[in-house]
C-alpha cells in the first residue's frame, strides 16, 4: 500500500516535471516566431505550473483519502493513533508502579504486631 502511495507520489513530481518542459519549450517556441513576449511566455509558463502543481496537490490528497479509507476498512489503525494509544499505555503503566511503590512503601512503615 505504501509502495503504491510513492509511486503515485513519484508519478504526480514526473507529471509536473514534464508539464513544466513541455510548456517552456511552447512557450520557447512561440516567443521564437515572435507571437508572444518573453515576458508574456514567462507568465504562461508560471500560471501553468501553478495550475499543475494544485491539480497535483489535489490529486494526492485524493489518494491519501482514498488509503484512509481502505485501512479504515481493513480495521488498521494510524501509526500517529498508535503511538498516542502506546503513550496512554506508558503512562498508565508508570502510574500504576507509582501506586503499587506507594502501596509497599505503606505496608512497610504499619509496625507489626
């Protein structure tokens, strides 16, 4: 599943990394042939990276939903969720041995008759 998450991931930065060659290579070509201005091409290029880089972002969290949804399906528990369920854990677990410690620490100071 996390294999899958990083490709996707992968793809998305190949996505962006060929729509940005792409588009400055137009652009490149088009300012060549003198229909458009430097200037003018440089905020093409700028306004499409920005609309590739939301569409992106957008399509990752997408499948990041999606991987939630399937682990909460397969009952599988977030590691974050975990790990604030193991710190409970500890914490119980050190006041427990503070209680019991007290408990001891009682026992032996009632004198014996």
């Amino acid at each position: 599943m996390l294999d899958m998450l990083r490709k996707a991931t992968l793809a998305g930065i190949g996505m962006l990394t060929l729509t940005e060659e792409r588009a400055r290579k137009l652009v490149d070509e088009l300012v060549e042939q003198g229909r458009m201005s430097q200037e003018e091409g440089e905020s093409i290029v700028k306004e499409i990276l920005t609309k590739a880089e939301a569409s992106r972002e957008e399509w990752e969290a997408r499948i990041r939903d999606l991987i939630q949804e399937a682990f909460r399906k397969m009952d599988l528990v977030p590691r974050k969720d975990l790990e604030l369920v193991e710190e409970q854990l500890r914490a119980l677990e050190r006041r427990v041995a503070d209680l019991e410690r007290r408990e001891r620490d009682r026992e032996e100071e009632v004198p014996t008759m």
